[in-house]
C-alpha cells in the first residue's frame, strides 16, 4: 500500500508503511496494526506530526478508495498501550480530528467506518472457533497453525498482574 500522492506536498515521501495485517474483500478493507510488547510510535521518520495510528488511517483509507475502511489497533491488553489507546480514543471520538491532522485528503475519510482496539485473546478465541467450525481443510489448518503460534506465547506478569497467561 502507496501513501496518498497529495502527502509529497506537505511532507516527505515517506514510503511503503509495512501493515501487520490485512483482510479485504470487494466491499471493504480492514488494516491491523498488531503491537506485542511495545506501543505505537509517535511520529513518523518525515513528520513528527503524524503518528502510527494516523498514517495506517490515512495509507489503509486511501488504499481502500471506494471500499470501506476499517482499523483496529491489536493489543495483549488495552493498558499495554497507552498511547494507541489515547489515539484510538482521540480519533474515533470526531473525524474532525483526524482531517485537522491530514490536509492532504480533501474526501474527507467518507470511507472510514470504525477504529477500534482488539485483544491478542479474542483473536484466540476466533482463531480456536475457526480451526474446528470452517468448512474448508486448508483453512482449518491455517487457523490451527495460529492457534499453535499463539499458544508458544506467554504474556508477562507485568502485563496481567501476577498470572502467567499462557494461549
């Protein structure tokens, strides 16, 4: 996914974003940035200004075009990320917010239906439906093989208190 060209006007080229996951069909793209042990930068290598949050809003929007939009933030837990979580909470309250941020796009977002936070264990507890509800063989077995992954994962005690969570 390519920036929008109208950003080389206020900024520099910032390049390609790397998008941590991506799921798309003919009537919508979904882009989720997924955060293990770290939050979300605060600034971009060419502008100061422009968060993680808002260049996935901006790069997952303009990449969707007609398409709707929608980006969630992947955490342990909300409290791991202090930050995503006060720009999550900024941005989804007024797209008026987001806009004031990114002169560059004059549609105004129209795309954008939903920002919100996602938790490593609901992607678990989907995951884990999957491997044994969907229909298909191969992707019974993808979704195994994320169960497994997840399930090499411990979740420090720092994080959830004085457990060690285990997927």
């Amino acid at each position: 996914m390519e920036p929008p060209p109208a950003l080389r006007l206020s900024q520099k080229d910032e390049g390609e974003p790397e998008v941590d996951i991506l799921i798309e069909n003919e009537a919508c793209v979904w882009v989720v940035e997924a955060k293990y042990r770290s939050d979300v930068s605060e600034r971009t290598t060419n502008n100061p200004e422009r968060d993680q949050v808002l260049r996935n809003l901006d790069v997952g929007s303009w990449y969707a075009g007609v398409r709707d939009f929608f980006f969630s933030l992947l955490v342990v837990e909300e409290r791991t990320s202090s930050l995503g979580r006060r720009l999550l909470k900024d941005y989804s309250a007024s797209r008026d917010a987001i806009l004031r941020k990114l002169p560059h796009r004059k549609d105004g977002l129209i795309n954008l239906k939903g920002i919100g936070f996602l938790r490593w264990s609901d992607c678990d507890s989907v995951l884990h439906e999957c491997a044994s509800e969907v229909g298909h063989d191969d992707e019974r077995s993808a979704a195994s093989r994320a169960v497994a992954w997840l399930q090499t994962k411990v979740w420090v005690p720092e994080i959830l208190g004085t457990e060690f969570r285990k997927f």
